[in-house]
C-alpha cells in the first residue's frame, strides 16, 4: 500500500509542477503582449470637424490649429463665434483685407492677423445650424 501511495503523491506532483509551468508560462505570455503593444497616453479628439482643404488664401505649408494662445493671455479655439473672435483682437490687429470664398455650404471668409508680432489667419464659416459664422480654422504659418 505505501508504494502506491508514493506514486499517487509523485504523480500528483508532477501534475502540480506541470500546471505551474503552463501558468508561468501564460502570465509571461501575457506581460509580452502588454509591453510590445501601445497604448493611448491621452485621448483622442475625432468629434471635430475640419476643412477638407485650406482656402487658396492661406501661404502653403501653413499649420492649423484647434487653439491659439497669443501673448497677452487671450485664446482663440475653433468653434468661436465671430463676435467673440472680434471682441479678443479687434479690428486694428487685422493686417490685410478678408478672402471671401464661395463653397457648397456657403462663404468662407479668411481673415488675417498680426499680434504683438504674432502672425496667424483665421478662417470663418457657418459651421453649427444656427447660420452664425464661428472659427473653423486656425493657421500659423510655417517658420520655414
């Protein structure tokens, strides 16, 4: 009976040693997985909407965008109306006439800015239901 029971005990075991084995084995499977796949750091915004392509006013290679910190504390984000955008720059920081562009939705009006030295167009267009034109579009133009 004892030899028996020592090739139950063995046999048991093995059986134990094998199951923590394929156990190891799963959880470094596991943390591999993790470290070789990437994973967002912050989210991302896909609710915008952007122009499908710059009006021709704007100088090539231009960057846009969705919020421009200027020096005196001032921001301008996409989806402001043209009232507010008005009431943070003013008229005198406008450095040359507004492009109108005609497109399906209706104008497009490109206005462009110079404050305390810096330089940006601001691109305006009917975007929400309510007809008024809001900021589609920020542009900075390239340091190159």
């Amino acid at each position: 009976m004892v030899p028996t029971r020592a090739r139950v005990s063995s046999l048991v075991e093995w059986v134990a040693a094998v199951a923590c084995i394929i156990g190891l084995g799963a959880l470094g499977s596991i943390l591999l997985r993790d470290l070789r796949s990437v994973s967002a750091v912050a989210p991302v915004i896909a609710h915008e909407e952007a122009i499908a392509d710059p009006p021709a006013s704007i100088p090539a290679r231009s960057v846009s965008v969705p919020v421009l910190l200027l020096a005196d504390g001032a921001e301008l984000h996409v989806g402001d109306t043209a009232a507010e955008l008005s009431k943070k720059l003013g008229a005198q920081t406008e450095v040359a006439p507004a492009a109108i562009d005609r497109t399906a939705s209706g104008e497009r009006v490109t206005r462009f800015y110079a404050v305390n030295g810096q330089r940006f167009a601001v691109v305006l267009e009917a975007l929400a239901g309510d007809g008024q034109a809001r900021v589609a579009a920020i542009y900075l133009p390239s340091s190159r």
